[in-house]
C-alpha cells in the first residue's frame, strides 16, 4: 500500500499536477527599483517576472498577446502590423521543434518560474487582465517572444514591412534604417584611477515592449546583476554583475534576404527552382482587430515557399529569409552571461550563437575590455550583392538554416593597446584608435558590412582626439552626454548629402530666407537652451518623416534638394503658428513629457546623446526614442561602482510614486548611486513573494 501511494503521488508530481514551489524576497530602494533575492535562479526569475508585473502588467500582457497574434484585438491597427509580423515569422513549428533539445533542463527551469509568476499575477489580479483567455501563459510563448524581438532588432521585420507596405521594388532596393544605441569600455590604462569602465547607452523606444525595465537579480547560485530587461524577459539583457558588464549596440550587417520568386507566366502560385515548378503553401492569417469598441475580423493570405515567408506584392511573389526566426536560445545565452564570471566564461556564453544579432561591448574587474559585432551570418553564396534582393530559381541560393560561422570569424577586438573600445551603431571597423583598427578585406563579404560612419562614432572619435592620454571619470561622462554634432558635417541616418540642409542658397528661396539664415548661423549645439536648434529639429523631423522611405541603411543615400527645402518650409509655418517665431528655445518646442510631467529635453537624431520625436501635439514634439536605459559600470580598486537612469521610473503605473519621480534626473543628464550589495541597497519596502 505505502508503495502504490508513493508512486501515485511521484506519477502525480510528474504530471504536473504538483507545481513546483517558487519563493523570493524584493526589496524596494527608494527609486523603486527591484532588488530580487531568491535562493535558486529559477525563483530569482519568478521574482523577477513578479517584480514586472507588479510595475507594467499591461505591457507583459502586451507582448505576450503580440506572440499570440491577439494584440490588435486591445491596442487597434498599430498591434495588426505586429500580429502580421509574427505571423510571417512563422516562429511557431520552430519552437516545438527544438524547444528541449535547443535549452537546458536548467533554463527550462526558469522559464517555468517566469511564468508561473505571471500566471499566478493573473489570478490574483483580475481586474488587471486584458483578456482571460490570454491565460495561462506558457513557456513557449516566452520563447516565441524573444523569437519577435530578434526578429524586430535584427531588421528582418523591416524587409517584411517594406514588401508588405508596398515599398520594396523588384529586384533593387536596400532596407530602411532605424535608430541605434552607444556603448563605451575603457580599459585602466585609459583611465587616471585605474579602473575599467563600461558605459551602456541604448536608445531605444521610452514606451512598449522594447522600452526598459531596470532590475537587479540574486540568486544563491551565483547570480547578482543589475541591468535592463524587457517584457517578458527572463534574465536581464545588459548590465553589470560583480565581475563584468557589457551593453548592446545594433548593427547593420545583412540579416535578412530577400527572394523574387520566378512565378509560372500562366499557372498560379507555382514558382521554379532549379528547374522544377513547385507549388507555394498557402498560409491564411486570421485577426480581430480593434475599432472603437468593435473587434473586426480581418483576413490576409501569405504564402510559404523553400526560402521563406511568402508575400505578394503588385503582381509579384517575395520571400524573406533570415536567421532569427530559426534559433531559439537566445535567451539562454543571455542567462549564461549574466552567469558569467570572467572572460573566459563569458566567451563560453558567445559561443552558443544564440543571439541573432547586436554588438557587444564588455569590461571586467580584471581590466579585460572587448568588443565583438555579433551576429548569425549563414553560408552564401559568393559574388553576390546580398543587400538586393535576388532573383530566386535555384537552389544554391538557398542558405541552410541554423549553419552559420562562427563567432571567431567575426569582426572583435580585445584589449586594444588605445584602452578604449566604442560603438555607436557604426561598422566595426571604427572601433578604436585608426591604428588597430580592424579592415572590411579581412571578413567574408556576404556578411554584408556597410563602411560609412555614423554621425555619433565620428564625434566620438573627434572627442577623443582632443582629450589627454588619460581620462577622468567625469571627463567621460561630458562625452557621453555630449550634445554637439561632429565638427564638418550633420551627416546623419545615413543621407550623406545632409549638409545642403544648411547650404541652400537664402536668394533662390525668399520665402524661407531667414529660417535659412538661422540654420547657417547655428553653432550645431543641441542643449535645450538653445533657440537656433529649433528650426533645425523641426525641419529634421518633416524630413525623416516624410522621406524615410527613400534612406538606405546598407549605403548613403542622397535625397532631393527640394525635400530639405520642404522641410524648412513645414518647420517655419509649425514654429510661427504654434510659437510665433522661429526663434524659441529647443526645450519649449520639443519635450520629455509622461502623465502631467513635461520637461524640456536636450539633443536631436545623431549627436551622442539623440531624441527621436513623435508627432506633435498642439505645438509640442514628445521625446519617444533615443536616450533610454543608462548604466556606468566601473570597476575601481574600492569595488563595483554603479550609476543608472531610466527615463521614467520604475514603475508604467500612473498612481505610483514611481512613474516620473526619474525623469527630472534624466533630462537634467544625472544618474542614481545603485549597488550590489544587498546590505547596501537603502530599503523603503521589503516583501516576500511564494508561488501558490
């Protein structure tokens, strides 16, 4: 008897009907930010995804929702662009394929207390669910999730938009650019206090699912680090622990291709390839979508074929092919190197190729500095111009899934005789200083590396040149922070004909004579006290606005003359009408603005410290991308010195103390003291969290 029980209660453990008991402690500082202890990492990471729910439910449901293809049916048309997305990632046999051969029973683990925590959040908090039959939530819809986002910052969703919106045409064309991020790591050398430094400085959407959740996560297995993660994430994703740190900056090699199919003149949906007609797969997506109070259906056919999600577009048939959408261990690597205690661990970790794309830039306690421009790069074919899409009728066009060089083939430099490594979305080949850094000749050209510098990385470069041998902390962070364009050129988002923005002719455009007059006269400082600025970032909004579709992110791109007039033309009647002059400081015209706080904001798109502006609204821009999530790590003789700011606060909660109580630190450019040590962290709340 006392032997079936046993074995009845073992059979019942295993099939889950006996759940596995979760319990961590969050302390509160006095920002609010998380500090999660648990003894094992799987309950850090169930105190973890508890903490985030507690701080922005709406934004976990959100992407959970997005995998789901189920975010139109809450938030309208902006989700059903999402939903089509992911829906063309076709992410899902993917995942059932490879989830338990691909991740660990370790990992697996954690991705269990993730959403073990998120499930019981539900539960408890009904009124907060957006949708009931979103729950419960498993742990492949996480997986799925970072599968979305790889696929979002590697720019395959870009390809896929193009095409779909009609803006791709046959056999031409590159990808459109996007914004980026900054990373510093100064080894001791460089430094007049002798520590090494990493600065993470990513400038990323401040709302949404890619917008930051500032954590710092300790397990008794080993894990204590402070960084950023977004909804859903298991583990941070950037930060520091008390050995090493690292940041991510995107990069812009090819990540994504894109086939022409070679259609039959006369047989419908039928393509060649190698001298065959196959058949495409149909694929139906059906959504409801959200208008006003109404979900409608909405229906849209794509198609799959040997290279790809399939889209037809103005009589023609186009594939896309890219390596996110076919690994998922992405957030295992993560977790590894947030688990990493030196160098040598943290290769280990790279070594996985579990992230699909983003530079990494690293700095340890032991004076170790590195970069690598990271990727998943597939085996293609020489001799070709990948950046165009190609002609697709046969196969050894085909680049095979999941086989993709290694990590040592890609561009890195470790411990520069200089001291200092940087990125800011640049080409790795401006990394240091001009005499170790690293050549286009010497990588595989399919990899597909753009030359042309970023404004940003060449007023870094710039500031460094005139800086002393060695550094001050405080000097470094005046870089960080700087505001200024570099010295010859406004060179920005890849246009490199930028500068006739401030070379028109005032006699040959009377009506704008004096606004071009400004633009002439500006000293390109971007401080928020500054009234020439203002004509300058307007007109520079009307521009990307209304002309994005013509920037290329693989090769600069000229665009009209008359496209910079226009734009001054639309920036001049904004500021008479809204302000009544063309001279008003920056900081009135565009602001840092959440709930009822609205402050004036510094920088514009590509100076070192850059603001992206979203539509105005009675005569103000809101800043809604670039500066975001800030750590400083330095590693000092005395120990670990950390500093952050969020844009924000801890808590997306309109009723928290929390929700803007950072944002005046954040626009006046000041970080926070944070610390790893759990009995430094100054407590304002302290609460233990179980499973039930």
């Amino acid at each position: 008897m006392i032997r079936l029980i046993c074995t009845l209660l073992l059979l019942c453990h295993l099939s889950g009907l006996f759940g596995q008991k979760y319990e961590a402690t969050i302390l509160r500082d006095e920002w609010g930010v998380p500090h999660i202890h648990g003894k094992t990492d799987a309950d850090a990471a169930f105190g973890l995804a508890w903490a985030h729910c507690e701080d922005d439910f709406v934004t976990v449901q959100h992407a959970i929702l997005g995998t789901r293809l189920r975010l139109p049916e809450v938030i309208g048309m902006e989700g059903a662009i999402l939903a089509a997305g992911a829906f063309m990632m076709n992410a899902d046999p993917i995942v059932e394929k490879y989830y338990e051969s691909d991740l660990s029973p370790e990992f697996r683990a954690l991705l269990t207390a993730s959403v073990s925590a998120i499930n019981q959040y539900g539960r408890e908090h009904p009124e907060e669910v957006l949708m009931k039959d979103l729950f419960p939530v498993n742990e492949k819809d996480i997986i799925k999730g970072y599968i979305l986002a790889q696929g979002m910052l590697s720019n395959a969703f870009f390809e896929i938009a193009r095409i779909f919106t009609g803006k791709i045409k046959p056999v031409s064309e590159e990808q459109p650019f996007s914004a980026g991020s900054n990373g510093f790591a100064f080894a001791p050398q460089k430094m007049q206090s002798g520590e090494s430094l990493l600065i993470s400085n990513t400038h990323q959407p401040l709302d949404g699912m890619l917008s930051w959740y500032e954590a710092h996560v300790v397990s008794d297995e080993g894990w204590n680090m402070l960084g950023g993660t977004f909804s859903i994430g298991v583990t941070l994703f950037l930060g520091a622990n008390e050995n090493l740190a690292w940041t991510h900056t995107t990069n812009y090699p090819d990540f994504a291709d894109v086939f022409q199919l070679d259609m039959h003149p006369k047989k419908k949906h039928q393509y060649q390839l190698d001298g065959e007609w196959l058949e495409l797969e149909e694929r139906k997506m059906k959504i409801k979508v959200k208008l006003g109070p109404i979900k409608f259906p909405f229906r849209k056919k794509f198609y799959w074929s040997k290279f790809g999600t399939t889209i037809k577009k103005k009589g023609h048939y186009y594939a896309v092919r890219f390596p996110a959408r076919h690994g998922i261990k992405a957030a295992e690597q993560w977790w590894r190197m947030n688990k990493a205690s030196n160098l040598e661990e943290f290769k280990d970790a790279l070594n996985m190729q579990g992230l699909s794309c983003q530079n990494i830039i690293y700095a340890d306690k032991s004076g170790n500095i590195s970069f690598w421009s990271n990727g998943l790069f597939p085996y293609r074919k020489q001799g070709i111009d990948w950046h165009k899409p190609q002609l697709a009728n046969t196969s050894d066009l085909l680049w095979a899934q999941r086989e993709y060089h290694p990590i040592t083939e890609l561009p890195q430099i470790h411990n520069p005789n200089s001291g200092y490594l940087f990125n800011c979305n640049n080409p790795p080949f401006l990394a240091t200083e001009e005499s170790e850094n690293l050549k286009p000749e010497n990588f595989n050209p399919t990899f597909g590396f753009r030359n042309k510098p970023t404004n940003r990385a060449l007023r870094f470069r710039e500031l460094m040149q005139s800086q002393a041998e060695k550094l001050s902390y405080e000097e470094v962070k005046k870089m960080k922070y700087d505001l200024n364009y570099f010295s010859e050129s406004y060179y920005t988002w890849n246009i490199e004909n930028f500068d006739e923005l401030f070379e028109l002719n005032p006699d040959k455009h009377p009506k704008i004579a004096d606004a071009i007059g400004i633009l002439q006269a500006w000293d390109g400082n971007t401080h928020h006290s500054s009234t020439q600025a203002t004509i300058a970032a307007v007109s520079v909004y009307f521009i990307l606005k209304y002309h994005m579709d013509q920037i290329s992110i693989d090769k600069p791109t000229s665009i009209p003359r008359e496209v910079f007039v226009d734009g001054i033309k639309q920036a001049k009647k904004f500021l008479l009408k809204h302000h009544g002059s063309l001279e008003v400081p920056l900081g009135q015209v565009q602001r840092h603005i959440k709930g009822d706080e609205s402050l004036p904001i510094s920088g514009m798109p590509e100076v070192l410290a850059p603001v992206f502006l979203g539509k105005p609204k009675k005569g103000v821009f809101r800043n809604e991308m670039g500066e975001s999530y800030i750590l400083f790590a330095s590693y000092t003789e005395e120990g670990l010195k950390l500093e952050t700011a969020h844009p924000f606060g801890a808590s997306n909660r309109d009723n928290s103390p929390h929700y803007t109580d950072q944002m005046s630190l954040f626009a006046q450019q000041e970080l926070k003291p944070m610390t790893l040590d759990w009995d430094k962290i100054k407590k304002v709340d302290e609460y233990v969290i179980k499973s039930r």
